[in-house]
C-alpha cells in the first residue's frame, strides 16, 4: 500500500475479490446486469443475491444509490457496497463525487476503519480525485463547539482506492493526492464560515491567515488599523465605524508559485465577519446566518492554502478586507458622504450594503501588484436567490477571457456559474447627485447594480466578480455538501489558477 501525504487517503494495487479490509465500494453503471468477474463471483458466492436485487428493481445503478451485501466466508473484506454511479454513456467526473458523498454517510462505511473503492478498472487520476474529493466533502460535520468529548472524537478511517496494476498506481496517487488537498481546502472554508463572530473577529481571521500561511508555505501581512488609515481606505474604515471593540483588519497573502517577475493573479474576498445591517438593520429572524457574510475571505484564505500545497506554477495574491457592520452611536449612517481610496465619494443609501464598500478599497488596492487579472468573490446581494436561486453563482466582469476561464472551471468542478450583463444602465443606476455614486440602486437588478458600483473601483486590469450569496449555504444537503457552509467557489478556483494560462 502506497501512502500519500494527505492523512488517510491512499492507493493500492489488487483484485477485488481478494483485498483485506472492512467495506468494499464496487461502483455500478445504471440499467447494466450483473457482469464482469466480480459481480459475477459475488452473486455465485451469495446464491443469486445480486440477481436478485437488479430482477426486484431494488438496485440498477442509478446515481446515489446502494446495495449492501454481507462478503462471502474466506473474502478479504467484510461487506461490500455496490453503488450507482449513473449511465455509463457521458458520465461527468461529478457522479463520481456524489457518489462517494453519499456512501460517505453511510452506516456500515460510517463504523468502518478500512473503506476501499473499486471503479471497475476504468480508474484514472480524475475519477480518483473525484472520489475522494466526494468522500470528504460528504463527510464533513463541524465539531469545534460540540462539548461531548465522545462526539468530537475523531476516527481513523484509512480510505484507499484500490488500482489494477502499479502502472495505473502511479498515475491515480496523483489525483488521489489532490482530491484530498482540495477536499481539505473546502472543509476549512466550511469551517471558517461556520464559526461565530465572537470566535472569529476580524483579527482573529486574520491570524488563521498567518497560521495558514506559515503552514503550507505563503506570506501574509496584515494592516491594522493606523495602517489601513494610510492607505486611505475610507470605504472599509466606514463600514467599521460601529464597531470599535472589534477593529478593521486588511490581510495580505502572497503566493509565488510562477517564475519571478509573472505579473500575479489577484484575489479579492469579503470578510464581514458578521453583518447585522448597521443602522440600516436586518430583520431578527435568521440573522444568526451573518457570521457567514465572511465566506468570501474564507474561499480564497482556502484556495491559497490549497495552490500553495498542490504547488500550482503561478503567482497569485489575495486580499482579504474584513470588519464587522455593527449599530452604534459611531456607525456609518444613510445619508453619510464616505471617500474610497481611489478618491471616489460615496453617498450611502443603506449601511447594509456594506460588502461593496469594503470591496471598493480592495479592489483599488490591487493596483499595487499590477496584476494579470482580479477575481473578487463575496456574499454580496440578495438578489441572487432571484436570479438563480440556489443552483449557481452570477458572475459578471470586464473580461471575456477571465469569465470564460470561470465557465470552464465551473464546468469541470460542477460549481455552477452563469454571467449577468453589465450594461451602461447599471452604472446609470449608481449615480448619486450628491456625490460620485450611491451605495445601492435599489431592488431592481440588484446583482448587476452591486457589480456596476465595484466596477467604479477597478484599476485597468480584466476583472471579474462572483456573488455567492445563496450557494455559500446549503439547505437542505445534497450528497457532497451537508447542510451549512457549502464551501462554494474554492474548488472553483482551484481549478481556474491550476489551469492559468498568461494574459
């Protein structure tokens, strides 16, 4: 057996019937009988019992679904989980995610130390990291507040997937690797998001970044607020005005993974690390949910821990302004006049479109780096739910060529992305007469008005913007994303650096 450096995930090389260890995962094609040697061994060795469940319609292959057999006397393992992967006639890498989501939670792979996975012998490196990448993703649960010792203890589970032949080995290990680099980038997201604003303050976010940083090899630097005071930056220092117990902090990350001298890729990420609306305030019910108005931070504080260890052949650097939007006797209020560090002045209409402002100054910031491109990502409107509810995030910019790279990342992660236009309306939308612009245009268009507004803010550099209010929280659950922080955008990215090619 073959270890990697991610804890737990592993390869091996040996035939089904005959590997050791706890639950096998044989996975199916859906509405294709009983075939190959092993299925065709195991239902001899269980008398029909295989037949028996694809004649009753009990099990065919159909996506997420299972059938758990008890292994026969003298086998290796002790049960065996087929599991549905889909239609075999152009499966997407995703049904290998969900698919491992799923039996993730299942009871028997739940209680067992050693789970394998069979795909079959049509292993690659992609499907390998699409297991594990769903095996971890699906497992997840946030025990950090959990009293019970029992409950938060963890379990050494070895997961391995099991390869044909050591050829097949050395070409898998990679994916395998990587699915749980990434894996693991998501579930910290997930759980940055999940913490509560008394836990995690502004600077306290911004000493994960440095523990981050100093972990898996990128530097950090953080502004106080005398420093953000120089630079300038009015929009973010307005938004913290109310709250003076938990100061404004301005993070810093730096990745240099290109040769020296590659103009970087600059991310931007939102850190309200709770956002009551300020003096504009948000309605009581479920606004336990704002702790989560920090996501933005939390996807590229995550997607730079995992470029850093995934050693991604490219310069990138993240930014990450983050406050609180607190009422007070101090608080920004509506009909405030603010100046952004680009000189531009800002009539506020709601103090709780205050993701925008922090943005502002983040994004003018970048201009120091004299990017490639900036990708800023935030919970920002509301107005998503309207536009594409839970299912995809709205993405929109200045560049066909940032925005078509998003497309294609979207489509190899299945983090779905659709891009809204930025017409001159828009832009029209944000004028004040008082001032340069207003903060917020109102209800109409409400996606593309908040993008309108940062596009006032960008330097001469492609630029593109992703609105992950509403995915940034899953419902209900789905088979890789428990209910909570979904954790939305980090593999999105991920996938879009990896794959950078110079502007």
């Amino acid at each position: 057996m073959a270890s990697l450096k991610s804890k737990n995930f592993l390869t091996q090389v040996g035939d089904a019937t005959k590997v050791v260890g706890d639950t096998l995962i044989y996975l199916c094609y859906e509405s294709e009988a009983p075939s190959g040697s092993f299925l065709k061994q195991l239902d001899f060795e269980t008398e029909g019992a295989v037949s028996a469940v694809y004649a009753n319609d009990e099990f065919a292959g159909k996506l997420n679904s299972t059938a758990l057999f008890r292994a026969p006397a003298g086998w290796g393992v002790r049960n065996i989980l087929l599991t549905g992967v889909g239609k075999r006639a152009g499966i997407k890498l995703d049904n290998f995610r969900q698919a491992a989501g799923t039996i993730s939670r299942h009871v028997a792979v739940k209680k067992a130390e050693d789970v394998i996975f069979d795909c079959q012998s049509e292993l690659d490196a992609n499907r390998a990291q699409a297991l594990v990448e769903g095996y971890r993703l699906g497992s997840w649960k946030m025990l950090d507040y959990k009293s019970d010792p029992e409950v938060k203890k963890e379990t050494n589970q070895t997961i391995s997937v099991l390869c044909a032949n050591r050829k097949v080995e050395n070409k898998t290990s990679k994916g395998v690797e990587r699915g749980a680099i990434i894996g693991a980038a998501v579930s910290q997201c997930r759980r940055l998001a999940f913490h509560p604003s008394n836990y995690l303050t502004p600077a306290k976010l911004a000493e994960k970044a440095k523990g981050l940083g100093k972990r898996d090899g990128f530097s950090v630097k953080v502004l106080n607020v005398t420093q953000i005071e120089k630079e300038r930056m009015g929009a973010l220092l307005a938004v913290n005005k109310g709250s003076s117990e938990n100061q404004a902090r301005f993070i810093i990350m730096q990745y240099d993974g290109g040769r020296k001298g590659q103009a970087p890729v600059v991310l931007v990420g939102k850190g309200v690390t709770f956002d009551t609306g300020g003096i504009s305030l948000k309605p009581g019910m479920n606004m336990y949910e704002m702790k989560g108005d920090m996501t933005g931070s939390a996807v590229v504080i995550s997607t730079m821990s995992a470029i850093a260890r995934l050693k991604v052949k490219l310069n990138v650097v993240a930014l990450v302004p983050t406050t609180e939007n607190m009422p007070s006797g101090d608080a920004l209020k509506p009909g405030d006049i603010v100046t952004a560090r680009n000189g531009k002045t800002i009539e506020i209409i709601n103090t709780d479109a205050e993701g925008r402002l922090i943005l502002a100054d983040a994004l003018d910031y970048a201009n120091k780096f004299n990017p490639q491109a900036v990708i800023d990502i935030a919970t920002l409107t509301g107005a998503t739910l309207f536009a594409l509810g839970y299912a995809g995030a709205p993405i929109l910019g200045t560049s066909k060529t940032v925005l078509d790279r998003l497309r294609a990342g979207s489509k190899a992660t299945a983090e779905k992305v659709w891009e809204l236009p930025l017409w001159p309306e828009f832009t029209t939308q944000m004028k004040s007469a008082i001032a340069d612009l207003v903060n917020s245009g109102g209800r109409p268009a409400g996606t593309a008005t908040a993008a309108a507004f940062l596009k006032e803010f960008i330097g001469d550099y492609p630029w593109a913007h992703i609105d992950i209010a509403y995915v940034d929280l899953e419902p209900s659950g789905q088979p890789y994303s428990p209910k909570g922080p979904s954790g939305f955008g980090v593999r999105l990215l991920i996938e879009t650096l990896a794959n950078w090619k110079q502007m």
